[in-house]
C-alpha cells in the first residue's frame, strides 16, 4: 500500500489560476469554426462566438486566454483585423496551411470572447516583422483612455472605453519562427519594443510583459536572455510531447504500450527541465521577481488522415488526459515560480480541449482533466508526498503516482492523483496531518490508453463518480485503477 502524506500546516505557494490557461492561434480550425462563426452563421452564437464552445469553456473554469499566435502573432498586422469587415485587408497564413485569412477575427472579436468567456487576456505582440510603432500603437489602441489618435480610432471602431491587457508577450519563439535571433539579441530587442509596451492607466492596471523564453532544452536561450532583458515580468518557456521526435510524430490514436510509456515520461521531462530553467534565472534574478511563464505546451502527433497537415488537427485520447494531469500536478508543484501556462490549442489544434464539425461539438479527455482540477486555481499548494514505484523508459525515470494538493480558503483540500501504471491498481492511505476529516468527495477519469471521444460516441472518456475509497478519522484509503486520474474534495 501506497502512502499519502499532506500537511495543511504547511502552505508553499499560491496556485494561479492562470497555471490553467488555454492558447488560441490563427490556425487551422482554432479560431476560425472552432470558436468564431461569424454573426450570420446558422450555428448559434453571440456575436459571431459559438455558444456551445463558449459555454462548455466557461464550465471548464478558462482562467485566461493567449492570441493570435504562435508563430503567426509575428506576422500579424493588428490594422488589418480592425475597422469593418468588408474593408479587412486579405492575406495568406504562410505558417499554417496556406489558407487566405480575412482579419474578421482581430483585436475587437478577442476582446469580447474573452469577455463572454470571462477570463483574463493575453495579447502577443508582433516583433519578428513589426515595428515598435506598430507595436506601441497597438497598446495604446486596447488600452489608453485619452485623447491620441489610436485612442480615437478605436472609438470610431466602436469601442468607448479601454480594454484591459493582462498580459502581453514581445514576440514569440524568436529564436525560431519570429525571428531566428541569438539570445543576446532578442535580449536587446526586447528592451527596446518593451519600453513602449505603455501603462496608459498607470500602475493599478500594469500589464505584466513577457520575454520569448526558450525551446526545451535550450538553456544557452535562457543564459542569454536573462543576461541582456530588462524589466521583463516573466520568461515563456515552450515544451511539447514529441515521443518520435519532429521527423516522425506518430498516431494520436493508434500506438501500442511501448510508445505510451515513451509518451507519459516524456512528457514528465518538464519537471526537470523548469527546475534547470529555474536555476539559470535565479542567478540573473537572485530575488525572483521573474516568473517562467509556460505559454505553450502539450502533445504533438501527426495530424488525422485526410485533414490539411498545415491544420495540426489530431485526435485525443486517454494517453493525451495521462500527460494533462501529470503535467498540471507539476505546474502546482512549481507554483512559486510558474505564473502561467497556456496548453496548445484550445479547439480543434493539437492537444485540444474541444473538438468540433460543422455544428456539432465534443470534449476531449483533456478538456474533462481542466475541469476536475479547476478548483486548484488560487488555492495554496500543500506539502505533499506519496511513495510510488517507478517506469523507466529510454534514459527517463518516473514515479507512477504524480499527484498534488490544495486548500482553499474555506479549509477544503483537493487532491488530484495520477496513476500513469497501465497494469497496476494502487491501494493508496492517505493521511492528513493534524486533521479529522469529515466528508469526502471524489471523481475518476479513467479507460484503455487509446481510449477517445468521437463524433459518434461523445462520452466514451468522461468523468463519474468515484467511490472505491474509505474515509478515515484522517485521511483515506482508495483503491485507484490503472490509467486513471482520481480528483478528492476533503472537508
């Protein structure tokens, strides 16, 4: 039997809410069909935003929002997406599919998505083939209050009042796609766009800027950025699951053990990769007022048969769940230093939370792990530990149980539990330091690793009640399945 410890006497960290944030990008059938359809459509919506999609992201707690990009944010003009449709300027997606992108979706259409949504904003900002002017005007577009001109024009857009950015990113992947720069150079490039990211509505409303952060493994990225940036409030760091690596990704549907195992640990690579980021930046910043931002991250398999590969379209399983779960526990575990993280994409792109066709819609396994471990968000995380056995798979070794815990400010803990074994069921005792519980609560994702929801059977992979547990005077004991995810609410 497995033990669980967790001492609410010991508080270490804020869980922010926006640790649980989604990306929406220019590409395939993200923006475009997955969330607008325009305000003529037959599908309904408000405003042009499908209502299905709208509501099943506010059930699933969509703390904040990351666009347009990606890749594509450093070939975006925001005056081409303003002003009326007709007189939208046309262009092609060169990153994502060849496809004509009409700009009906631009600065006024995120706005009021996130508004019906209800969450936070992200904005990218265009370095690789903007102009500071560009950028800078577009800041004071969203965001001043006075008498300027793109204050003016945004009225005459139809928007009174300002919006609030919470955030914004000085380009994206600019080591690569915005812009193919050294370190140092970003770094000084930064520094330069950054000083006219304004706070039109002074320090109460600050938006909080992020730097380009690195690939993966690429610390030589973090050294030098760190070394050159200034006044940046957090660092983005980009991991994606690649079991194959980038030549041959593999089936999201079809794959065998082997290539499970290869999926889960290598997803579990994050955490020691955040805690080699971390230490770079430490020396940079001994008092750690950056934080590391995760602003994308996810699966990435090749794309479904038959559908544009430019699309990123792939389907998503119990395997995809295993690596959300896993991977959010983590997020928690480093909460004192990760301020946000954005999995990549939110509808119909990679490991997507929503899938949709024409009218109809599904949600994925990974949406349901979002929605069960919503009640983290701006908790405070708990020391916590559980002893596991381990997998090891080509040079990787981890824990089969990956869990964290949280209390909220009425006293009520939640405990999410992974069990990435496809063989072994867990006997689990937990025990509660201090504590006599009184009422507990739980819920199960579980099924077969290649386990999905299609069009044709939406609720094959989904949440239910989970009861395979005994409550203690301090704790529990719970016999957890294989390939499962078990959320307890702890009074």
């Amino acid at each position: 039997m497995e033990k669980y410890l967790i001492n609410p006497n010991h508080k270490m960290s804020k869980i922010n809410k926006d640790i649980y944030g989604n990306f929406s990008e220019h590409l395939g059938r993200c923006i475009y069909e997955g969330l607008f359809v325009g305000k003529d459509s037959p599908i309904p919506n408000v405003n042009g935003m499908r209502c299905d999609s709208v509501n099943a992201l506010k059930e699933m707690g969509l703390p904040v929002l990351r666009w347009p990009g990606g890749c594509f944010a450093d070939e975006y003009h925001w005056k081409d997406g303003i002003g009326p449709l007709e007189n939208r300027k046309k262009m092609i997606n060169t990153h994502w599919g060849g496809v004509v992108e009409d700009n009906s979706f631009g600065t006024h259409e995120f706005f009021e998505l996130c508004r019906q949504l209800g969450c936070d904003t992200y904005i990218n900002g265009n370095l690789g083939s903007g102009t500071v002017q560009e950028m800078s005007e577009w800041v004071e577009y969203m965001t001043f209050d006075g008498m300027s001109p793109m204050a003016d024009l945004r009225r005459k857009n139809g928007r009174e009042e300002p919006w609030t950015v919470n955030y914004f990113g000085v380009g994206n992947e600019n080591w690569g796609c915005g812009g193919n720069f050294y370190p140092e150079a970003y770094g000084n490039e930064f520094n330069r766009y950054n000083t006219f990211v304004r706070d039109y509505n002074g320090s109460e409303k600050h938006i909080y800027r992020i730097a380009s952060g690195p690939n993966a493994e690429d610390y030589s990225w973090t050294e030098g950025v760190m070394k050159s940036a200034k006044h940046l409030n957090g660092l983005a760091l980009h991991y994606y699951t690649v079991p194959h690596g980038w030549s041959g990704r593999g089936s999201a549907t079809d794959f065998d053990e082997n290539m499970y195992y290869l999926t889960v640990t290598t997803a579990y690579k994050i955490d020691k990769i955040i805690k080699r980021h971390l230490e770079i930046m430490n020396r940079y910043d001994p008092k750690k007022r950056v934080d590391l931002i995760v602003d994308e991250w996810g699966t990435w398999f090749d794309v479904e048969e038959g559908t544009n590969p430019g699309f990123l379209y792939q389907q998503n399983t119990m395997r995809d769940a295993m690596v959300a779960g896993l991977t959010l526990n983590i997020f928690n575990k480093h909460s004192d230093r990760i301020r946000m993280a954005n999995i990549a994409q939110m509808v119909n792109v990679l490991q997507a939370v929503i899938l949709t066709d024409g009218e109809d819609m599904l949600l994925t396994p990974t949406y349901y792990v979002f929605k069960m471990y919503k009640e983290h968000q701006n908790n405070m995380l708990l020391d916590s530990y559980i002893t596991s056995d381990t997998i090891e798979c080509e040079n990787v070794t981890m824990p089969k149980l990956i869990e964290s815990a949280s209390i909220d400010e009425d006293g009520v803990i939640y405990s999410t539990i992974v069990n990435t074994s496809l063989d072994d069921t867990k006997e689990i005792k937990c025990q509660i330091a201090d504590s006599e519980v009184t009422e507990i609560s739980a819920e199960l994702l579980t099924g077969k690793m290649d386990d999905y929801n299609s069009f044709e059977n939406k609720e094959n992979v989904k949440t239910v009640p989970f009861t395979a547990f005994t409550k203690t005077a301090d704790g529990f004991i719970a016999t957890v399945p294989p390939c499962s995810i078990v959320k307890f609410a702890i009074k």
